[in-house]
C-alpha cells in the first residue's frame, strides 16, 4: 500500500466545479485517434479529407482533451469496467473472471447512491455482449435496447447486423434523458462503426469512402452526434450535463504506419465537454480510460473513499502519469517510455532510461500485485 493502492481518499476540501450535474459517458466503438485531424494533424495535412470526426474534433477545442489518451484493453468487454469502474484487464478480462460477481463500488453505483437516476444504453438486443448484466453489476437501474427502441418506434432502423443506426438511436436516447430525473448518469455504446462497416444506405453515396473500411462509419457516427446535439442542445437537461466521450479500443481498421504497434494501437478519441464551457483545456500528458471514473468524480465533489486503479487528471498529481495494459506482457506507458514486465516472474525487460526509472517500475509492480490480490480476495471496495 505505501508504493501504490488503489484506495481514493478524496480532499474534502477540493473544488467541486459541477457538482449536482447530470453525467453522460459515450463509449464509443473503435473510434482510435487516428481518425481524427484534431489529434492527428500530420495525418491529413496533405490530404483532401481532413479527418472523419469534424464535430467531435469542434467539442474537443472547446472542451477539456485528453489528447494522449489510450485503451486499457483491445476489446469492448475490457472497455466498460475500465470506463465506468476504473478496473483494468490483464490476462483475463475482468467480467469473465467468477470473481467480478463480487461486489463492486463503480461510478453508476457511487452516484446512485448520491441520489442520481441511472440508465444504459445499447442499440443492440438485450443481453448482447453482456453488456446489460454488467451494467446491472456496475449499479445501472435502468437498462434500453433494441426491443425497447422497437417497442416505440417500430423495426425499420435495425442494420441487419448488430442492432439499431446510431443516429437513431442517440435520438431515441435523448427522448429517454429527457424523462430522467435529474440529477441522472448515463452511459451509452454506440456500434455502427463495428464490421461489416456499413452505414443506412441514404448516407452511402454522400459521407466519405475513407482510407479504410471504417472511416465511412466513423463518419455517420460524428454526424449522429452532431444531430444529437442540435436536437437536444436546448433542453435544460443537456445544458447541466458533463458529456464523457471515449473509444472503447482502436479499431482493427488502420491506415497510418504509427498506429500499427503499440503504443499507437492503444491510442484513442477522449474527451470531456460542457456545453456551458465550464471545463476547457488540454491534457497533453499520458492518460487512460481508468482515469474517467475517478476525474468524473472529482468533478462531481466526491468526498468519499473509492476503489480505483485510474487517477483524478485534475486533483490528483502525486498518482502515476500512465496507461497500463496486458498483451503478453504487462505494459505501463508513460511520458518518458513504456515500462514492461515479465509474464511470469514480474521482472523489468524494457523501462526508461531516466533518473524516476526504478520508481516507475516499482510502480507498476505494485498495481499488477494490487490488482491480482484483490481479485484473489474477490474485494473492490475502499473498505474492504
């Protein structure tokens, strides 16, 4: 515990900007950096198409970017425990493992307890990637599918693959916000920009062919926003909420040579908006989808202790600056370099030359046994 824990112990003194404010988080499907002129201005500085998320990349200026910002797994099903609880993967997703039916204290759960209503969206069918048993777990009230999209507005919006277009969708989100009580947290997976890469067909000759197959998608999915926006940007509702966008993982589609090993295909669209401005800036350090849960709370005014393995970007300086991960062996990327350990034994095989490296590493070491002693103890709590 003295070189690193896990356990929050917020300053109930801090500064809590947006306190009492409704909290939506988009995870979004395999929306890598790369797709974005914003963070990759090199990429189509030469190019006729400048990037495939123009309205995401005009939230982003006027919001608070994390601009290094990288996925925590490969895979949807390691996305939302590290989004939403702040708990990585290694070996083994989290959710696979029999002992994530331990109880947990995730933000939807810490916020409902706080008085918050909570819903998960997913335009797929109910019980579709897990995704609705782990929101249940996550401590989500509410839960919306594409039965629930069909039960209103009928069965012509499904893809044909997965589930309901995401413009769609949104719209129909943004119906149900608009009949939550406030203060409320919601938390919404987007799919379109998921193979076979299709879009409707009426947007098919009109959005961008895109330098691979899914930049097409990411397209219709930046314009689904933007018409989210429009609709719903003058309701109250919408002007007292934080809007939390990050990527689930890099998508399997790449076009540039940097995005094709590590530790470019980890690297992600995240960001946080208000639609007031109340949060600006940019985050050019290293940070990671374990960092959203504990940010958010901080934002919120948080004083009680958590469990998280992710840092508050704004109220937490003395936390390592890092994403970590698990391909084979385990990974901490950190401004200076990536620190990598052994598989088996734990020992350093790759780590920064720079005066801090022993500490990093000692770091790192001490996350992974942290993380594998609580799941031996099946506890993930700040009480436990």
């Amino acid at each position: 515990d003295g070189i690193y824990t896990p356990v929050h112990r917020p300053d109930s003194g801090g500064a809590a900007p947006l306190e009492g404010r409704n909290v939506v988080v988009f995870v979004m499907e395999s929306m890598s950096a790369e797709h974005s002129a914003h963070l990759h201005p090199e990429l189509y500085a030469d190019r006729q198409v400048k990037g495939y998320t123009p309205f995401l990349d005009s939230l982003m200026q006027a919001g608070y970017c994390f601009e290094r910002m990288y996925a925590n797994g490969t895979r949807s099903i390691q996305a939302l425990p590290a989004v939403l609880g702040s708990i990585p993967s290694f070996k083994t997703p989290f959710v696979l493992m029999p002992q994530a039916l331990a109880p947990t204290r995730q933000l939807p759960r810490i916020l409902r307890d706080k008085g918050y209503a909570t819903a998960f969206f997913c335009g797929s069918a109910a019980g579709s990637m897990g995704f609705g048993a782990y929101a249940r777990s996550a401590g989500i009230e509410r839960l919306y599918s594409r039965e629930d999209y069909e039960a209103r507005h009928g069965r012509d919006d499904f893809d044909g693959y997965w589930g309901i277009w995401d413009e769609s969708f949104l719209q129909y989100a943004g119906e149900e916000m608009n009949a939550l009580p406030e203060p409320f947290f919601a938390a919404l997976f987007t799919l379109s920009s998921h193979h076979p890469f299709v879009v409707p067909e009426k947007y098919a000759a009109t959005l961008p062919d895109g330098y691979t197959r899914i930049h097409k998608g990411v397209a219709y999915d930046d314009r689904a926003f933007r018409l989210f926006f429009e609709r719903f940007g003058g309701e109250e509702w919408f002007r007292r909420t934080i809007f939390v966008f990050v990527a689930d993982h890099v998508s399997s589609e790449k076009f540039a040579e940097e995005t094709r090993s590590y530790p470019g295909n980890m690297h992600i669209i995240g960001f946080i908006y208000t639609p007031d401005g109340a949060l600006r800036g940019e985050v050019g350090e290293v940070t990671q989808q374990l960092d959203i849960m504990p940010t958010v709370l901080g934002l919120v005014g948080n004083t009680e202790p958590y469990f998280a393995f992710g840092r508050d970007v704004l109220n937490e300086p003395q936390r390592p600056r890092w994403s970590v991960s698990y391909d084979g062996r385990f990974r901490a990327l950190t401004g200076e370099g990536a620190v990598v350990l052994d598989d088996s034994d734990m020992d350093v095989q790759e780590c920064p030359a720079t005066p801090a490296a022993d500490s990093l590493a000692q770091n790192f070491r001490a996350l992974v046994q942290q993380y594998y002693t609580h799941i031996e103890k099946k506890s993930y709590t700040a009480n436990d």
